[in-house]
C-alpha cells in the first residue's frame, strides 16, 4: 500500500506539532489493533501490513519523543 502514504510518514514528520503527532500515533495504533485482531481470526492478504504499521509507530513515537525534548530546553 505504498500509494496510501500518510501525511506523517517520511520527510513530513518533522514538520509536524506534537498534537498531530499524537494523533497520528493514535490512529496507527487503532489501526494496528484492528489488523492484529483480523490477523488472529484469519489470514490476512497482506500480512506486511503489520510490519509497516509497527515501524510506523516507532517512528512517530521518536518523532514525539524528540519534540518533546526540544520543547524541553
């Protein structure tokens, strides 16, 4: 699902504040939680979905993380 980017992956998360992050993070993790459960009944079709959905999260969260410090100092 290469062509279905959202606007928090890549080079655009820098640019982002931390409530979109946030936001972003919620809906990957909501996502995340729904495919998980789908994969648990039966097969999915594309199981790799999991995976960028997990990097997906990692990213975001050291992207909030990083913000986080910023707004720190």
């Amino acid at each position: 699902m290469a062509d279905n980017k959202t606007k928090t992956q890549g080079q655009g998360m820098s640019a982002l504040s931390p409530a979109e992050l946030k936001t972003g993070l919620r809906l990957a993790l909501e996502k995340r939680a729904k495919l998980t459960f789908q994969h648990r009944v039966a097969p999915l079709k594309n199981p790799m979905e999991l995976r960028r959905l997990r990097r997906e999260i990692a990213r975001l969260n050291t992207h909030i993380s990083s913000k986080e410090k910023e707004a720190a100092k």
